[in-house]
C-alpha cells in the first residue's frame, strides 16, 4: 500500500538506464525542492553513475558486480524493495532484463513507470521483432504509465505496442542565468552529436567547404567548424566508414575545420560555438540542440517532422532542407551578421526558458508520476505540497 500522508516525500527507484549522466540530473535537480528522490540501478561498471551524482542531495547510485549484470541488479533492486520505502519504480527497457525488473515491481505492488528511450526506433524499422518485441510489449502495456519524449514513438507505443496509458512529455536542460557572448567579428560552427545513421555531418561540412570558397571573410581563422561526435572504437555506436568519408573531404584543404571524439562534457564545445548545426532525419526533441539554444546560440536545423515544435525558421534560427546547397544560404547569413546571430541566439534561449527548461518541466513529471500512482491505487498525490 501507498502511504496516504500527502506531505511526505516520494522515493523513485530507477532501474534499467544503463548510465546515469549529466544530463539526467537536470530531473532530479528540478525535482529536489519538491521531495522526490531517487535510488538508480545503472547498468554500467566503470562508476560513471556514481561520480554524476556525487554532489547530489536526493540521488542515490547502487552498484552491481559487472561479472554478473543482470543476476546482481535484480538482487540489488530486490534488496531496495524490502529495505526502503520505494512509490514508484521506473524502468528504462533493456531487452530481456525489463520483463525481470517489472516482475519484480509486480510482486512488490509498486506502480510502474516506463520511460521509452529509443528502442523505439528498432521497432519502427523492423530491427527489434520476435522474442524480443513481445517481451517488451508486456512490459510497456502492463505498465501504469509510459512516457516517451521522441514524436516517432507515438505510432509505435500507441498502434504497434498497444499502449493505452501514455504521457508524451519532451527532454529539458537546465538554463544558466547568464546568456553566452557571441563572436562579433568571427563565427565558430558547431556540429555536437553522436554520429548515427540518422545525422548527417557530412552535409554541414560539404556546405561548410562551400561557404569557405565563397571567402566572406578576409581570413580563414574567422569562420570555423567543429565537428563533435567521432567513435573510433568498435562499439555499438562506432560508424568508422562514415567517419573516414568525413576525414576525406577535408583532406588536403587548407580550411579550419576540426574532427573530434564524441564527450559527454559539452562545456567547452558550447562555450565556443557561435552557430550550432543538426542535419538530422530527427531534431525534435535533441538534447544538445536545447543545450545551445538555452546558452543564447542560433542554430540550424534540417526541416523534420516536429522541427516546428522547438525551432521557428527565421526566428530562433534556419529550419532548411536534407541537401548542402540547402544549408549554405544560412550558414553564409549566420556568419556574416553577428547581429542576426545575436538576434536569433536571444529568441533561442527565451524559447527554451519557456517551454524546455527543468524547471518548467518539474511540474509535468509531477503530474505523471501522480498519474502513475493513480493509475495503479488512486490514493496519493505526487508533490501535493507545490
């Protein structure tokens, strides 16, 4: 049974996400004054989870033995279950271990949120299918409440899935008090995503290569690219082929372009960056197209379904199409007028504030997770103390 005392905190265990990053944070820190916490069962063994949340008042890491995955984080999530006081637990799935980890939760009758995390995508295409699609479909339609933050993901949990309690509710970034200095007589462009089969540096570099030949500015050191997002590795991510066609276009040009790793440490990049580009088959929701535009930076992004829903063309930046002649017209305006890109920067960041900020988005996970509790008791509020 749910405790009824509306005043007192609610405790989430998160279970299923295979790190806890940074960006993870901008919840729970939203949520904080609101008396949510959190106990995370991280998939991952290198201590990544641990070192975000370090600093954290209502984050609590619980680590697993990396010789032994899944039988460890079942034992862990089972050994918090009977320890603590746990409202609700939320899954984020993983192949087989998510019928596992909501099983659990059934067993100890707790309300069960799942939040969709990309997976989704498989589905959509026809990679994730069998053995597998069942497992989950289990999983999402047994669920008291699932929430997804991609457009896509609405026909196939709705109409694949068959998913009857479902909440649609974007990413948010937390939005610093101070708006980033743009370059008055420079312009640095910023490309920052892992790259995957739906991005398309190689178009914002090729009209890159273009706008250089237009020689809009006197020195080539004024107008600058950088690409983040390379994975030399073999890992699930790694697209090498693409990767090296990138090296070849700028082989043997004397123009200032830079390739480098993908990092989680976005700082730096930002603080840099005076344009930030995404050619991407998906834009709506990206999580470091708001991290830009929340620091005050215009930006660029390719015409998809939902694009309209962040980026107005001509207002927070250029909404243009898939080709490179079709990025080369803003990406010359962008680096010429500087108070354009101051323009567009400011309309960027108040669109953000407004409608993509953590804090704005606290009450709505309020909402859900108190839509959850319902969903399965209908005793207690969520929060009742806002």
């Amino acid at each position: 049974m749910i405790n009824t005392n509306t005043n007192q905190a609610t405790h989430i265990l998160t279970v299923g996400i295979d790190v806890f990053r940074h960006k993870n944070l901008n919840k729970t820190q939203s949520l904080v004054n609101h008396d949510v916490s959190f106990v995370v069962i991280p998939m991952e063994t290198a201590g990544v989870s641990i070192q975000a949340v370090i600093e954290e008042q209502n984050v609590k890491i619980v680590s697993i033995n990396p010789r032994y995955r899944r039988l460890t984080a079942f034992l862990a999530m089972v050994r918090v279950l009977l320890k603590q006081r746990i409202d609700i637990v939320e899954i984020y799935p993983e192949s087989y271990i998510t019928l596992g980890f909501y099983l659990i939760s059934r067993f100890f009758q707790k309300p069960v949120v799942v939040i969709a995390r990309g997976l989704e995508h498989r589905i959509a295409d026809g990679r994730l299918r069998g053995f597998k699609l069942w497992i989950l479909a289990i999983v999402y339609r047994g669920a008291d409440l699932v929430i997804y933050n991609e457009l896509y993901m609405t026909e196939v949990l709705r109409d694949r899935l068959g998913v009857a309690n479902l909440e649609f509710l974007p990413n948010s970034v937390v939005v610093s008090p101070a708006r980033k200095e743009l370059n008055d007589h420079a312009c640095n462009f910023l490309f920052m995503n892992s790259i995957k089969f739906f991005r398309h540096p190689e178009v914002a570099l090729e009209a890159f290569i273009r706008l250089k030949e237009l020689k809009v500015f006197p020195f080539d050191s004024q107008v600058r690219l950088r690409i983040v997002g390379l994975r030399q590795d073999a890992g699930f991510h790694s697209n090498t082929d693409r990767e090296s066609k990138l090296a070849e276009m700028i082989l043997g040009r004397d123009i200032s372009v830079e390739l480098l790793p993908w990092t989680e440490e976005s700082e730096q990049h930002l603080n840099w960056a005076d344009v930030f580009l995404l050619p991407a088959d998906l834009v709506f929701l990206n999580y470091a197209l708001l991290e830009a535009m929340a620091r005050g930076i215009p930006v660029i992004v390719q015409d998809t379904p939902g694009t309209e829903r962040v980026v107005t063309d001509g207002i927070e930046g250029f909404v243009v199409g898939a080709t490179p002649e079709s990025w080369l017209a803003p990406m010359t305006n962008l680096a010429v007028d500087h108070k354009l890109r101051s323009r567009m920067g400011s309309a960027a960041r108040e669109r953000v504030i407004q409608q993509f900020s953590s804090v704005s988005m606290a009450r709505s996970w309020l909402q859900h997770y108190n839509s959850a509790i319902h969903n399965h008791k209908g005793i207690r509020d969520v929060g009742a103390n806002l």
